[in-house]
C-alpha cells in the first residue's frame, strides 16, 4: 500500500472511531440521565466490579481541567498510558515526514508493560474495593 494513502486510511480510521466514541459517550450519558436503564460496562453494571478503564473518560475530563488530583484517582494508568500512546504517535509521524513508512505499531515490549499495567491495576482496585470497602470514584459504596 502506498505510504501516503496508508497515513491517511489510519487517521481517517481514528477520527472515525474518536467520533462514534464521543457520539456513544453523549448518547448514553443523556439517556442514562434521563432515567434509562443503559448498559456501559457489563463489569461495572452487572458485577459491581471496576473494569481497567473504568474512570478512564473521567479522569481525562478532570486532567483537561487541571484536577491533576482528581485524574489521578479517578484512574491513573490511562493518565501513564496517553504519554507513551502519544510519544509513539510523534514517533511515528516523524518518520512519515522524513519520507520512510509510516508505521503506528507500538513496540511489543510497551504493549506488553500497558496491558500488564491495566491488569495489575484492574486486581488492585478490585481487591481494595471489595476487601477493604475503598472505592475512589464513589459508584459503589457511597459514604
């Protein structure tokens, strides 16, 4: 495949899922507001269970904020993930630039230390919210 017509189906692609992603996210959170019942996350709505990104739009909103506290313990492994995310996009589109092919595979050694990080902390949130009753976004257990 060209490399310019190869450049442009992924952003194409990526600004296509960005924007059904924000249509979803306004969709759901308006009818759930409006008494709804809808389904986000089976993990969250039907086990009572946090999944790996759950806060993750939250915490994002709150960082564009500059509630860099309230991002943090919302869910702080999307936070760690979005700097790598976009340094191998940079990466990425350098290369472009300077006329080599454009490649937006992330190294099998960063994929591996994110999908470790998300698992780890998917165990850890869980494990605290149900042995020890702390739940940092208030979904569950409201004091």
């Amino acid at each position: 495949m060209d490399r310019r017509r190869s450049f442009w189906i992924f952003h194409l692609v990526v600004l296509v899922l960005g924007g059904l992603f924000i249509g979803f996210f306004f969709l759901f959170s308006r009818l759930r507001a409006a008494g709804f019942p809808v389904l986000t996350c089976p993990l969250h709505d039907i086990l009572h269970v946090y999944c790996p990104v759950c806060g993750g739009t939250r915490s994002v909103l709150a960082f564009l904020r500059f509630d860099f506290l309230t991002a943090i313990r919302l869910n702080p492994v999307v936070l760690l993930s979005i700097p790598v995310l976009l340094f191998y996009y940079a990466k990425a589109l350098t290369v472009f630039i300077r006329g080599g092919l454009f490649s937006y595979r992330i190294p099998r050694g960063w994929t591996f230390v994110l999908i470790s990080l998300f698992a780890v902390f998917f165990f850890v949130r869980n494990i605290l919210l149900i042995g020890f009753g702390f739940d940092p976004t208030g979904d569950f257990i409201h004091t």
